[in-house]
C-alpha cells in the first residue's frame, strides 16, 4: 500500500529527508542537550561563563558541596563542554567554547 501525504509534496518530502540530520548526528546532539537537563550543570556553566574558578569557588559560591560540584564537573569535561589546567595545588575550570555560553543567553532568552 503506497504512503500518501496529506499536506507534504514529493520535492517537499526530499528536501526535508536530505536536511534531516543522521542517527549518529541525534545522537550526538540528544547527548549535548542532556548536558543542560540538570539545574547545578547550568549554575556550573553560567559561572565559568563569567570566569575561571576552582571547585572550591564554585561550591562556595553556588553553596553546593565540593563533592556534588566535582561530579558535575566531571561530567561536563567528559562532554568535552569544559577544560582544566593545574595551578600548584588547585585545578582551575573553563569553558571550552564561548558558544556554549552563547547557546545558554539564548535559551534564557527564549524562556
């Protein structure tokens, strides 16, 4: 039985099926999107927006144990969103990509 399209027409159907991302590219961007399912990751993010910190920075800031922000920050290198480099004793954190901080600007926006 053929498949018939109520509103869709044939150059339309190709369009949108040659513009449609991958499996592997839905992948990825379903796994970045998580990233900012979960409200300590985004105080995270806003605040290495603003500077670098170290874990002790940020859990006095945001008044969040040391140990829920060392998880979170663990989290958001393995998806590449953050950075770190030792200075003497203390491991500073940054973001990777200002675009990341650009992304969070316009979701507030869109809120």
């Amino acid at each position: 039985m053929e498949q018939r399209y109520l509103l869709l027409n044939e150059r339309s159907k190709r369009e949108i099926l040659n513009y449609l991302p991958s499996c592997n590219e839905t992948d990825k961007l379903a796994d970045f999107f998580q990233v900012f399912s979960d409200a300590t990751r985004l105080k995270i993010i806003s605040c290495l927006a603003m500077c670098d910190m170290c874990v002790n920075d940020l859990s006095t800031l945001l008044k969040i144990n040391q140990t829920t922000i060392s998880h979170q920050l663990k989290y958001l290198k393995s998806q590449n969103l953050i950075s770190c480099k030792r200075n003497g004793k203390i491991i500073v954190y940054s973001l990777t990509n200002q675009k990341t901080n650009e992304l969070m600007l316009s979701a507030v926006n869109a809120i």
